[in-house]
C-alpha cells in the first residue's frame, strides 16, 4: 500500500485527548450535510509498486473520493489512523461546483474557505477535476485534533451554512462584480454593440464609445430597465439580458453617447461646429484650410455622463 507521508496523526491516545476528539466527533455529527468520504487514489509508491494512497497529501482528485461511513467514536478512528484506509475527509457543504454545477455563492464559499483556512491548516484542501470541478476539503483527523479556536470558527462556518448558504456576504459581492467585469471584457460588451446596431438602421453613421464609456452607457441603461446580472446557478458565469436593456433605448439616447467630433477654426472669431462621423470632420477640415483657414482642426469628443 502507498500512503503520503504528511498525515496529522495523534502520537498518544491520552484519556483528555481522546474525549477532546470525542466531544468535536459528537458536535460534527450534529451538521446534517456533510458527507463523509475516503481517499482510493491509485498511484506508483516510491519504490516502484503501484497501490491506492489513502492519505491526503494536498490537493486530490475529486473522483478519487468515495463515500464512507461516519466514524464509530473518535477513540477507534483515533487507533485506526496507522491504517491505510482509515483516513477520512468531507467536503465544506455549499462549497462545490464545476463549469455546469454549482452557483457564485458555491464559489465564493469555496474561495472564501480555502483562503481562510487552507493557507495554515494542510487539513484543509482542495479536489479538482474534469470541467472545471472544485469542491473545499476538510481533512477529519486535522479538525479533531486542532487547537479549540480554529475548531471552533471552523464548526461556526459549516454549522452556519446549515441555515444559510452563503459565508461572506462581502465577498460574494465582490466576486459577482468581478465576474461581471470578465463577462463584459468576454462577449457582453460585442453583444451590447451589435444588438444596439441591428435595433437602428441610422446607427452606422454614429460611433458608438469603446472600453470605459461604452460600459457606462451600458449601466445607466440596465439600472433603468431594472435588468441586473445574474448568475443562472449552473456554472459560475454571470449573465444579462441585454434585448431587454435594448428595448428601453431610443435612438437619442444613442447620438447622446455617441463620441462627437468638433471641428475647430477661426473665421470672425473663435468657431465649432460637430459632426459624427470622423469622416466628415476630416472632410470639413480640408475644406476649411484649402479656404485660407490653415488653423482649422478636429477632436474626438467623448460622451460625459450626466
């Protein structure tokens, strides 16, 4: 059998000890939703033999964990660790998804938990696999035989997520905001334009504003017809029905956001006149200095939100 070498065991089964795990087994039996599970990864051990390693030593594949039962008592999982299949693990609930499961609150627990607690703890962990899968690991041997305080905040977050599926409110924020940004950047922002322009046959003569200004736009436009982004709960990609932002947009609007190009000249006094298209200012500044106004020139001017 192959086994990791890293392994948080109990080098004295002493009476304090072993009610102290008993009393932490006891209060994790209590949490409904968590599933408990076993390592069977298959592998070449060190001296060229192949064999399942049944201890965890970082990151794992998520197929490789199997369900298992709950530990009789904490005193026998305890005695048991020196076998190769005495190991067992259970994923954080809530804290699971792959590229067409889970939801951005999956993700964010997963984030949110992995961060807190897997930078000191190596009992807490991560499993991956095909899609994109992910899911928070917690290691049982680690969390009996932590100090109280990580036992405790960590036993608050799991018993938390019983009544509310959501760890850090702030965070989840944050990460449907980022998303937002990517699924912008990615297509939302190409779609935006391309909807606008098929809605308006007189659009081609405006230019519509890129990066920044464009996005911009695009807010003002969803807050006013009440569409936000969502995220459909298969996946952790963000969403907006940009038809229905579309609708609300009338041609005004767009020529209001459209960059502006001013052509400016002396004549009598100090002169500008605004064309759309950067074509026509090139065009009226030719004229302007083959007229005699050799001053005569033109800037982009960009929509300023009101």
């Amino acid at each position: 059998m192959i086994t990791a070498t890293k392994n948080p065991v109990f080098k004295r089964l002493s009476q304090a000890r072993v009610a102290t795990a008993e009393a932490r087994l006891q209060r994790l039996r209590k949490i409904h939703n968590l599933t408990f599970l076993r390592l069977e990864d298959y592998c070449r051990g060190r001296d060229g033999s192949w064999g399942y390693n049944t201890r965890a030593d970082g990151d794992v594949s998520y197929g490789d964990l199997k369900e298992t039962d709950y530990p009789e008592n904490a005193e026998k999982y305890l005695e048991a660790l020196s076998a190769d299949n005495a190991e067992v693990y259970f994923f954080v609930p809530e804290s699971s998804g792959s590229d067409y499961s889970g939801s951005t609150v999956s993700r964010s627990n997963y984030l949110v938990f992995t961060e807190t607690y897997g930078k000191d703890n190596e009992w807490v962990f991560s499993a991956y696999g095909g899609f994109s899968t992910y899911a928070a690991v917690i290691g049982l041997t680690g969390l009996l035989g932590c100090d109280e305080d990580t036992f405790d905040e960590v036993c608050n977050v799991l018993e938390g997520l019983e009544d509310y599926p959501l760890i850090d409110e702030e965070a989840y924020s944050q990460l449907e905001s980022d998303l937002s940004d990517s699924a912008w950047e990615s297509g939302f922002a190409a779609d935006f334009a391309d909807v606008l322009k098929g809605k308006f046959d007189d659009i081609a003569d405006l230019e519509l504003p890129a990066g920044r200004e464009l996005r911009t736009f695009f807010e003002d436009k969803r807050e006013e017809a009440n569409e936000q982004w969502f995220n459909e709960g298969y996946g952790y990609e963000m969403y907006v029905r940009v038809d229905k932002i579309v609708e609300g947009i009338d041609f005004d609007a767009v020529a209001e956001w459209a960059i502006c190009y001013q052509v400016s000249f002396c004549e009598v006094g100090s002169e500008t006149e605004d064309y759309a298209s950067e074509t026509e200012a090139i065009e009226r500044v030719d004229s302007l200095r083959a007229s005699g106004l050799i001053g005569a020139s033109y800037t982009a001017v960009k929509p300023v939100k009101k």
